[in-house]
C-alpha cells in the first residue's frame, strides 16, 4: 500500500501499460477505476491471506489481484510488462532492504516460469541482473503452474515434451556454458528450488502405470496428472543437479 501511494505521488504521469493498443500513465489507470490515492486504504486491496485460500488456487489467484484488478496485478507484481517488471523490482528492493536492515529475518520469493517458451528464462533473468534483486536476506525458488492444457488448446504447443524443453533445456544449456547467457548463469546462484502449483483440489485420474505416454507421445487436451508433472520435474531436476555439481555449480531442490 505505502510503495503503491509513493508511485502514485511520485510517478503518476509515468507510462505503465498499454490499453487497446493505446498507452496509459500510473494516473489514468487508477482513474479508470475511480480511485484516487486518498481512496486506497489496507483492507480496500484485500491482498490478505486466509486459510481458505491455501486450499483453493483460483482464491489465492484473486488475492494476488490488489483490490481485485488484474490491471495493477500487472503494474505492480509483474516481471514482464509494458515497464519490463521496474516497479515490481523496486518493491522487492524495499522488502529486501528492510529484511537487510533487520539482519535475522530471511525470505524465499518465489518467481513464475510458464513454460510457454524458451526465452523465458533469459527475461527473467535479464530483469533480475538489471534491477539487482539479489539480496543476502533473500532465495529465489521458480514456481511452474500447470498449464499445459490451456498452453495445448491454444495451440501454443502440441505435447507435454515442448514444455518441459522450454523449462529445462535453457538450464542445461547455460550448465553446460555459462558464457551462453551470462545474466542466467548469474540469476541461477540465487535460485534455490523448484515448485510446482496450480488448484489442488481438482478431481483427477492418477493412474501411473507401465503403459503411460511419454511426454513427446502426451498429446491429449488433458493435463497430464500432478504425479506425472512432478516425476518429470523431478527426474529434470536430478540430471541437472548432476551435471551442475560436475560442474561446481549450485544445485536445487524440488519442494512442490
């Protein structure tokens, strides 16, 4: 709330999205929904966690919406927007400074990689290296939703083999030389693990057998079961952390 007010004082005629193709400042975004900063109060964002929304991804996806807007979810908390992620490093940067200064506290953030394309990484990582996020109060763990069904219905990819490529060859590329992409080198040594989320209540069949199709053959519009997403992050992450250690890099560990 104090870091959105200060942006809204400080930098209101700021460019920070486009809308239909034309761009809008800090000011018309909040305009649009009839807010002013005087508006803006703790509970009005209801960013609050409650015990209802651990259970429930979609209720935990709404939360990450300040005061249910998408549009400021997006300002605000994105590393890959029209402003290439500056606010939400400056907030991180707070967050970090104030943990730095109490010197006992530690955070694990965690930062989204989709799988939707292999240049993810390298994005991620250039924001990080830009901004300087890193912080000695602070670890990175990647969360990975589960998306391939929506990925596969819109056509973006064709079997689940693409989307772990997209997430784990860039890995192994910049394992095998770090020169490749010296910012994600750089960006992996803070990194400390892996997760996998999506809503956990959804009903699903999860039948592992002997006859189960490979990912290149996993073509259906179906998203393949959690413990067929985990057992292929983790056997990624094994051959991976093998190959680092050779390598006398940082490891990382799965903690779904």
């Amino acid at each position: 709330l104090r870091f959105i007010k200060k942006t809204l004082k400080n930098h209101a005629d700021e460019v920070v999205t486009l809308h239909k193709g034309t761009p809008m400042t800090l000011k018309a975004v909040f305009q649009s929904m009839n807010l002013s900063t005087y508006d803006l109060t703790v509970d009005m964002l209801d960013v609050h966690a409650d015990r209802n929304t651990f259970h429930r991804f979609d209720k935990f996806n709404a939360k990450y919406n300040p005061i249910g807007e998408s549009r400021l979810r997006e300002v605000f908390l994105k590393t890959d927007n029209y402003m290439n992620g500056k606010y939400f490093a400056r907030i991180i940067n707070e967050v970090a400074s104030d943990l730095e200064e109490s010197k006992y506290q530690n955070a694990e953030l965690r930062l989204s990689i989709y799988g939707k394309s292999p240049s993810e990484w390298a994005k991620l990582a250039k924001w990080a290296i830009q901004y300087d996020v890193h912080s000695n109060n602070v670890r990175w763990i990647i969360q990975i939703p589960r998306l391939f069904d929506i990925f596969k219905s819109n056509k973006i990819m064709t079997n689940f083999q693409e989307f772990l490529s997209n997430i784990f060859l860039p890995l192994f590329e910049v394992t095998n030389d770090p020169n490749s992409n010296l910012e994600l080198h750089k960006f992996l040594t803070h990194v400390i693990g892996f997760d996998s989320v999506d809503d956990e209540s959804k009903p699903e069949n999860p039948m592992l057998d002997a006859d189960v199709k490979s990912p290149e053959d996993w073509d259906d519009d179906e998203n393949p079961p959690y413990a067929y997403y985990l057992y292929y992050m983790y056997a990624n992450i094994t051959q991976l952390n093998h190959f680092r250690k050779e390598q006398g890099l940082n490891t990382f560990v799965l903690r779904p």
